[in-house]
C-alpha cells in the first residue's frame, strides 16, 4: 500500500481502514504547537481542512484555524466525537483534566497523539479507556515553519500502522522520526527546548557585533541568517559539525581564536548542561 497515494489501510486497526483524506482530525488546544503541526497536515494536501476540529476555550487562537477551513469548537468533546485521530495540544499540567473530560467518548477507534512535554504513555494509557492506541510526540517551534524536528514513540497498543500513518501525515511539518519512548525526553531538551537556546546563541552573537560597533537590528538579521545557514549546510552536507567548523578555521586565523574564547567560557558543557537540565525537567514533570 503505497501512502503518498494517501491511503493507509490495516485488516485490525479500525481508524486505518479508510482513505487518509476521509480521515477526520482534531486539536484539543490551538496554541502554536497546534497551529504548526495543523498548517503541516493542511500542507501535506492528504487531508481537507474541512477534516479538522480543533477546540480551545476561549478565542483567543481559534480565528487563525477558521481563516484556513479548520472547524472551531468551545467543546472538547466535540473534537473527539467528530474525530479519529486526536491531537492532544495543551499544556501537561492540563493533561489530566483534559482526559478525564473526554475519556467517555474515545472508543476502539480513535488515536490520541498527545504532544504534552513529560506526560509519559503509562499516565496517557491510565488516563484513557483500556486499549486505547496511544502515542506521543514531541514537536519544536519551527514546525510552525514546515522546518520542525519532531520524534514520535508509539504506546503499548498503537504500533507500525499507526507510526506509517503520522509519518505520513507529518512529514510535511519537518523531519518526522521515530524511536523509543526514553528518547522523548533527550528530544525535547535537545529540539523542543533546544530551539530556545539557539535564540540565546542567535541574541549573543548579535549583541557581540553591537559590542563592536554594528547597530543592532543589522546584527540580528545577520545573526538569524547565519544561524539558518549553517543549519542548513549541516543538514544536507551530511558532514559532521567538527569537519565543518575545521573548513571555517583557518590555521592563526579569526575562527580559532574566537572559539578558544567560547571554550574558555565553557560553551560546549554549557550547551550540554542545557540539554541535561531540560531533559532532567521533562523527566520531573513526568512522575506523578
Ligand atoms: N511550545 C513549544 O515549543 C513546545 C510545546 N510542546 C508541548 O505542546 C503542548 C502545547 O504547547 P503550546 O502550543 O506551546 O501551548 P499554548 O499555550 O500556545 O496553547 C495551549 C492551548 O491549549 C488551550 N487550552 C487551555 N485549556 C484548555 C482546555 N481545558 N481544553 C482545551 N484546550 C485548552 C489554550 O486555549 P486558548 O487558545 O483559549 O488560550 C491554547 O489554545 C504542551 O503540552 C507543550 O509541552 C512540545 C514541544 C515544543
Ligand atoms: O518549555 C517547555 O516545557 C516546552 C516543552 C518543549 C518546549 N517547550
């Protein structure tokens, strides 16, 4: 069964056996994770947004979704019942409030996706009916961009079917992989989080260049485009970060001696540090 033909079909998984643009989606929560993982489903062009619920309690995000065909919605319960495959998109202390809300009307055939940071696929699975397919993901900000790095991790009841569908479905909102559930957390402190320290990076190196004289608007432009830049030639170089920077460091030059400054400020256990802490926080907030 070929996907991009958008259809995905399983003789035992009830929500697969229809034709992935008569799938019926839904959003409980609009915030931005909401917003760029619904605009990478519209852009995927496998589904209508006419396909799509979404609910939030107040108005404050829900317009955005209405401008692009999305159907608005004040009730939880709504998205579910109208749905199949239900992205979770609040905030993880609203998690199980949320559930225990809605848990009367999933059935067999929907999946819940939840995106909540350290809300683990036991409390998820204890919180829904028994049997219910359960996965989560973990996405990033960029996802609003189409350019998010996003791992999913299946639950004890959803398996290959379920992962070929959301890679499928996802795959338009940026990189899309799959792993264990213990790597959930590594990924939200190095992708999810990550991306905030790349904007502290990204505000330190133009206030470095406003230190040495270039007004600062220009430095932030410069700055955000040489973030982007070197992302991209590391991405689709497929060379390591080390062989990269050794093409940027010419011997006694400007490079190296900028960077035995960043090591003697102890830049790399700082990065690292950052992504064990989150991490760490990701794992915290996931005990009960
Ligand atoms: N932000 C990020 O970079 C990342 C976030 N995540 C995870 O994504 C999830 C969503 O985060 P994010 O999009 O940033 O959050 P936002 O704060 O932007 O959005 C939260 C949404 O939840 C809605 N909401 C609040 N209470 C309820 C309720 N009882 N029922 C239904 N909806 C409700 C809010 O409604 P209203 O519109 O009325 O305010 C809002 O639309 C979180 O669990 C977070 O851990 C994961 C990775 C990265
Ligand atoms: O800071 C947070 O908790 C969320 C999860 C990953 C990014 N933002």
């Amino acid at each position: 069964m070929n996907l991009s033909e958008s259809s995905v079909r399983s003789s035992d998984s009830p929500a697969l056996q229809c034709d992935v643009s008569q799938l019926k989606i839904g959003f409980i929560g609009a915030g931005n994770m909401a917003f760029g993982i619904a605009q990478g489903i519209i852009a995927s062009g496998k589904v209508p947004p006419s396909n799509i619920t979404i609910s939030a309690p107040s108005m404050n995000n829900l317009p955005r979704f209405q401008e692009r065909g999305v159907s608005i919605t004040h009730a939880n319960d709504e998205v579910v019942d109208r749905s199949r495959l239900v992205f979770l998109a609040v905030k993880p202390h609203l998690v199980p409030k949320v559930l225990n809300g809605i848990s009367g009307n999933v059935t067999q055939e929907h999946i819940i996706v939840s995106m909540a940071a350290g809300i683990t696929l036991e409390t998820l699975e204890e919180l829904l009916p028994a049997g219910t397919r359960v996965i989560r993901i973990m996405p990033n900000l960029p996802c609003m961009l189409l350019e998010g790095a996003l791992l999913l991790a299946c639950g004890s009841c959803a398996g290959q079917e379920e992962e070929t569908l959301l890679k499928a479905l996802l795959g338009p909102c940026g990189l899309v992989e799959a792993g264990p559930e213990h790597w959930i957390d590594a990924h939200v402190g190095l992708s999810g989080s990550g991306v905030a320290f790349v904007y502290v990076f990204a505000e330190a190196l133009a206030d470095g260049a406003v230190k040495m004289g270039m007004p600062s608007a220009l430095a932030r432009r410069i700055a955000a485009q040489t973030i982007l830049g070197a992302g991209v030639l590391l991405r689709d170089s497929g060379k390591f970060p080390a062989e990269l920077k050794a093409e940027v460091c010419t011997p006694g030059g400007t490079t190296i001696h900028g960077i035995h400054a960043l090591e003697k400020g102890g830049f790399r256990a700082a990065t690292m540090g950052a992504v064990e802490a989150a991490t760490e926080r990701a794992r915290e907030l996931g005990k009960k």
